[in-house]
C-alpha cells in the first residue's frame, strides 16, 4: 500500500484532488498534518513520519547536506569482525 500526503492551503483544490482520488477507486483521508517539531517528536505524531519529513526537520537551521547510511559507514562495511 502507498500512503500519499498532500498539503494544500486551497480547501477548492483538496476537494477536487479528492474528487479525483475517489473517481480512481482510491481510499481517499483528510485531516489536519502535523508538521514535525519538538513535541511531535517526544510525543509522537500518530503515524511514521516520511523520511521526507524526518529529513526536513532534521536539518532545520543547518545549512549541511543530508547523507545516506551507506555512505556515512562505507570505510568499515567492507572489514571483518
């Protein structure tokens, strides 16, 4: 299953995107979006935050590149234990 998230100030625009998911036969959810801060992260936001979302909160005020996994620990992927 995939989940899409679409913020939208326009409420005529959210009801024709769901007009259109509807017609598609897609099961079609509105509801206010928390943004990450703080106290979404301490208390939870009631779903698994996107890692578009994690990666955004992540680098509020720093002005650094995020960078994945691989990259950080690729000098010690390759040594044995």
């Amino acid at each position: 299953m995939t989940t899409l998230i679409i913020k939208s100030n326009s409420d005529k625009k959210t009801h024709l995107i769901m007009q259109l998911a509807e017609e598609l036969g897609l099961s079609v959810r509105a509801g206010e979006f928390e943004e990450l801060d703080v106290n979404a992260m301490v208390k939870g936001i009631g779903r698994k935050a996107t890692d578009e979302e994690l990666m955004d909160y992540l680098s509020k005020g720093n002005d650094a590149k995020p960078f994945d996994l691989e990259s950080a620990f690729s000098k010690y992927s390759n040594k044995k234990l």
